[in-house]
C-alpha cells in the first residue's frame, strides 16, 4: 500500500556552531526515509537526506517553505521560521 504522508522533525542542536537538521520519517511507523529530495518551493535549493534521513538544512537559509519528496509517499510543503 501506498504510503500516502510525510512527517518531518527539526532538530535544532547548538554548541560552539550552530547546525539546523531535518529528519524526513514516515508518518504511520516514524523510520527515517534516506535519500528524500528536500528542496525550496522554486527547486532552484536542494539536497537529499542521508540514509539516517537526517539533511543539513543549512543550504537553504532564507526559504520559508521547503518541498519534502520522496518515491512511494506525496509530497510535501513544510513551512518552517529561521
């Protein structure tokens, strides 16, 4: 069956840099999803997530809504404050 939702999770973790993290995981049983195209809303910023499903969200600075896709779930617009 198609899983139909993304659920994300910021982590924010501070120290001596400060480091702003995404974690991308499936909504209905919270496993990571690795390598999830997260990118701005105008795709001209992106990255993927990392087989942990962790991505530096650093790149994309300054974008107050960013487009989590992923095969086999629907995509995502998530709204997010620096």
């Amino acid at each position: 069956m198609l899983r139909s939702y993304i659920c994300v999770f910021l982590l924010f973790i501070s120290g001596y840099t400060f480091a702003q993290t995404l974690t991308v995981v499936d909504k209905t049983d919270l496993r990571p999803i690795p390598y999830a195209s997260v990118s701005s809303t105008d795709k001209t910023i992106g990255t993927k997530t990392n087989a942990q499903g962790v991505v530096d969200i650093a790149r994309l600075q300054g974008t107050s809504i960013i487009l989590i896709s992923a095969n086999g779930y629907k995509s995502q617009e998530i709204r997010f404050e620096d």
